[in-house]
C-alpha cells in the first residue's frame, strides 16, 4: 500500500522529536508498504530542522521513508509567527498536492497534525485517489487551548478548530486516537462509534537492548545511598509545574526519619525553586534533586532505583487518558511505580505493577514510599516484572504499527 502521511511536527532519527511518525512509518516500511511523510521544514520541536536550501518544497528519502518538507517560517512560542507557520504549511499542502500523491496515488492519506485543520487537504487528495481517510489525534483541539489555555469557546480561532474537528469526524473513515478513553467525545461531534480506534504512544524495546555504560551514570552515589540502607524512589524527566513536584518535596518531611530518599533527576523551570523548597523544609535526608542525563542513559539509571515513581496536576482533559513515555519507560525499566495521577486510565492498575495514589498528595507519595520499601525484594520484582511484559505486549511500537497497519485493510 501506499501510505500518505501528514504530520506538520513530524521528525526521526536525524530531526528529533517528534518520533511517532518516523517509527510507525520505518515499520511500515519494513511490512512492504511505501510511506510517504509530509511536514513543515520549521517545528519548534525538533533538534534539528532540514535545511531547504530557498526552496518552499523539497524531497529527501530517510530509511527508505519518503521525506516531503514544506517551507515554514520560524516561531517561538504560541503567537502571530507560529499561526503564519500553520497556515504556509495548508497552503503548502494545496500547493504541492500533485507531487505530495507521486509517483503513485496513495491508498491510505492520515491526517495527524496535531491541530486539525489538515483534514481539508487531506480530505481533498483522499477524494482524488478513493484513498482511506484516518484522522490522527494526538491532542483534543479545541479543547486543549479551552481548558488548558483559557480561551473563550465563542473566540473566531476556536470556532475553527472546533469545526474541522467536527469535520474530522464526519469525513474520516477512522479516527485513530492516542487517548484511550477518547471515544464518547468523538462520538458527541459527529463520529460513527465504529470509526474508533486506539492506538497509544509506545517504545521502542531496541532502546531498552544497548549495553549499560561502566560504570552507570551516578552509580558511585547511588550504591553509597544503597549501602547506608535507603531505599532509593526515583523521579526522572521534565520539572515543570505540570509535572507536580512540590508535593514529592513535601512528601520528604513525611518521611523524615526513614532510610527512604526520593531523588528527581531532570531539568525544567521549576527545578531551582525546588531545590529551595528542599532546604526551606529541612528534608535534604530524603530529598535529593541531581542533573539530568542524557537520553541513552535513562534505562541505566532507572535500574538503579528500588521504585520510580511519577504525578501530574489535576486536568479535566486527562479524562480522556493519559499514556505518558515517563511511564512507559518505569514499566519497561522492570520497577514497581507510584502512580500519582487522576486520569480515564490507570496502566499501573491494568498491569499490577505498582501503587495509584491520588495527584498532589505528599501524604499518599510517603505512604506508598513506605509500603514498597517494606515489600520484599522478590514482592517487588514480581510487579516490576509484571508492568515490563504490559508494555512489551501492548506499547512496544512493532505492535502498535501492526494494530495501525490492520486499519489500513477496513472496508471503508
């Protein structure tokens, strides 16, 4: 088959982030299928943008993926530049859907930006080739920049977004969601019940196979931790108010006393402010923040805890779900986890791999803390074991680009 796929953000190996479009599409790929990649030659997310050379469209071919780029301008942050960087890439689109649908039409055309205003274009080249027409949702727009950014459901740009995702659902043949309990909303603005499927992010299970360094990264404090007999709670990634660091920090003076350390290993905003918080209440015995790491080095480190734990803020969107990659690393890393987050979902309870606790509750951090440090060894091996074969039987990419690949032979 031949794959359109349409991802203003997309990136890969060489771009960065962000990845799901590149490892979905190197395995389609590799099932026989040629995939073809549109995206804007600018994302703010990616390590590295292609160099198009004053050209407003260039092809490039990475791992056997077609690479089509679509000039865009540059922009920071959320403003004026980053809506003329949207608009050049749906023109682009228009502009360029002859060579997007070459040498041969596509069967299948996705729509996976994650605003969904390239439904338009999408659907136009769908019509042209009786291709399938799936609908990707990676976020809930309108509905992020509602809840999340406080504007008004009456504002002009919100009434846009809110129809084409209204168009979405009705002129898609799938709609393919990240989010697992996204279905009744896609329903409530027009889609067949039967159109839904989900597909979550995954992990790459190769990550997981590379050699650890020697020896690992903070190994040297780590085991002297170990020695003195703490047990060691690990946090690892972003430090940002989403990511609700304080109450781990508060969680420290509840376990004053206890040979339990709670570390957080990242970068972010919020980390200075957290390192004062640490000495304001006094818990530098349970409480340790250390520099972040780089990628390649994470499965090396989380082996190195005795249980990991992750929490977000209280969201009305998690109501549709939430699959985090912090996560999906824990589980992969073989670790019980304290599971801080109020969400549609729990994978910890779905895999019995650890404990849920409610979000932003120092309280609840310490007592789960606790419990796991009393559990025995084996106890304990037992979960992380269990959360370890959940992703790989449900999350690890070769799986979910099969679950994708079956859509592709729906009637539609």
């Amino acid at each position: 088959m031949n794959i359109l796929l349409i991802n203003h953000y997309a990136g890969g190996a060489i771009h960065g982030m962000e990845y799901r479009p590149y490892f979905m599409a190197k395995r389609w790929v590799e099932m026989g299928h040629k995939v073809t990649i549109v995206a804007s030659s600018f994302s703010h997310l990616r390590t590295k943008n292609p160099d198009m050379q004053g050209k407003k469209y260039k092809e490039e071919e990475i791992d056997g993926i077609r690479h089509c780029w679509i000039r865009g301008n540059a922009y920071e942050g959320n403003g004026v530049a980053r809506i003329r960087n949207m608009l050049s890439f749906l023109k682009g689109l228009y502009s360029h859907k002859k060579q997007l649908a070459s040498p041969e039409a596509p069967d299948v055309v996705i729509a996976s930006s994650t605003y969904p205003l390239d439904i338009y274009p999408a659907r136009k080249i769908a019509k042209k080739y009786n291709a399938m027409l799936i609908y990707e949702v990676h976020d809930l727009w309108p509905l992020s920049p509602i809840e999340l950014g406080g504007m008004s459901p009456k504002h002009p740009y919100i009434r846009l977004m809110q129809k084409a995702e209204n168009d979405c659902c009705r002129y898609s043949d799938y709609v393919v969601s990240l989010l697992p309990c996204s279905k009744e909303h896609f329903v409530e603005h027009g889609m067949a019940p039967e159109k839904f499927v989900c597909i979550p992010n995954g992990i790459v299970k190769k990550d997981w196979e590379a050699p650890f360094h020697t020896p690992p990264v903070y190994h040297e404090k780590l085991s002297q931790y170990k020695q003195q007999g703490f047990f060691l709670v690990g946090y690892t990634g972003a430090h940002g108010i989403a990511n609700a660091l304080d109450s781990y920090v508060e969680a420290g003076q509840k376990l004053a006393g206890k040979p339990i350390k709670l570390i957080a290993v990242g970068q972010g905003p919020e980390r200075d402010r957290l390192m004062e918080k640490v000495k304001e209440l006094h818990v530098e015995e349970n409480v340790e923040f250390l520099p972040a790491v780089k990628r390649g080095e994470v499965p090396e480190l989380l082996s190195q805890f005795d249980a990991l734990y992750v929490g977000l803020q209280r969201q009305p969107l998690f109501r549709f779900g939430v699959s985090p990659n912090k996560l999906m690393d824990y589980m992969m890393a073989g670790k019980p986890v304290i599971f801080a987050i109020e969400a549609g979902n729990d994978m910890v309870a779905e895999a019995d791999c650890g404990i849920s606790i409610p979000p932003e509750d120092s309280e609840s951090i310490a007592r789960a803390a606790v419990t796991l440090s009393e559990t025995s060894e084996e106890g304990r091996k037992a979960m992380g074991e269990r959360g370890h074969r959940f992703i790989l039987e449900n999350y690890e990419y070769d799986v979910l680009a099969k679950r994708f690949a079956d859509v592709f032979q729906m009637p539609h």
